[in-house]
C-alpha cells in the first residue's frame, strides 16, 4: 500500500529534502542534482499545495502525475499545480543529473497578473500527457529567468519583489 504525504508550504520541501530554510516563505528555486534524486520517495504518493516548474536533464525514470506517466528525457520540462498528486520513479546512473525546479505557493501570484491567468495555462492540467522539451537554446532561457527569481528574492524583499517574481514565472511560462 503506497503512502501519503502533502506538502503545504515551500519550508516543508525544504525540511523533507533536508537542506536549509528557504530565503522566501512563498517561491524556491532549487537545483535538480544528485542529492534530490538519490532521496529515498519509496511508494509515497505526494500531493502539494504549490505550484512546480522542473527542466531536467539526465534522468532516466518516470514520474506519475495524476494519471498519467511520463518518462523523462533531455531538457523536459514537467508542470503541476496545486491539488494534483507525484510518485516518482528512482534510477541507477545519477551522474549526468541536472535541471532546476521552481516551486511556489499560490499566495505569491494571486494579486498579480498571472495570479488572473494562470489556469490559461494548459501545461499544467492533467489533460496534457507529453511533457514538454526544449531546445538548448530554450532551456538556457528558463536557466537565466530562474536565476533571475533567485536572485530577487536572495536580496532584501521589499514592495516589489513579489510582483518582479511573478513577472519572471510569467515571461517563462509564456
């Protein structure tokens, strides 16, 4: 019988995958390295609360996302949102493993623009059963925006800083 756990906040993927607190309650940017893979998920089904933007590379395994499959290649990009449930796969070689994923609670959009038209967004619904890939020169693009999110809200959050994030989120879903 498989397990259940639900991720509520962005502190809670932190702690799980055991590394320091977030620099912001709402949004992380995290690096998909080997340490992330490695985790032991076991038969655990995870349902979050968080929005997830992931580009991966040199994985070689499948994730289950509702009810659907998907096998990952180079410079795949999956997208879930809140309320929809992972399993994940483990592999044997993890030294070509890299990538990036974004994740972030709704909080941080909803008085944005992309906050009023996120669901447009047909990639993260179940309906969809192709992740996305990219090519080199795209998967740069998402590189540089997530850098761009880390590093706002890496400085000292003020006013803007929620509204400069989800303008990044935008710009690289659009």
């Amino acid at each position: 019988m498989s397990e259940s756990f639900k991720i509520e906040s962005v502190g809670q993927i932190h702690e799980f995958l055991g590394i320091e607190s977030p620099k912001h309650p709402l949004i992380t940017v995290l690096p998909i390295d080997e340490r992330m893979v490695t985790a032991n998920y076991g038969d655990t089904k995870f349902l979050m609360d968080l929005y997830q933007i992931s580009l991966k590379n040199g994985i070689a395994g499948n994730i289950s996302y509702g009810r659907n499959s998907y096998d990952f290649h180079d410079g795949t990009m999956v997208f879930t949102k809140p309320n929809q449930s992972m399993k994940f796969s483990t592999q044997e070689d993890f030294s070509n493993v890299s990538g990036l994923t974004i994740i972030f609670h709704p909080d941080l959009i909803r008085k944005s623009e992309l906050g009023k038209t996120i669901h447009q967004y047909d990639f993260f619904s179940y309906q969809i059963y192709e992740a996305l890939h990219l090519s080199d020169d795209e998967q740069k693009t998402v590189t540089e925006l997530a850098e761009k999110i880390k590093q706002e809200y890496a400085y000292i959050i003020d006013r803007h800083s929620q509204e400069l994030m989800a303008s990044n989120i935008k710009l690289l879903l659009d």
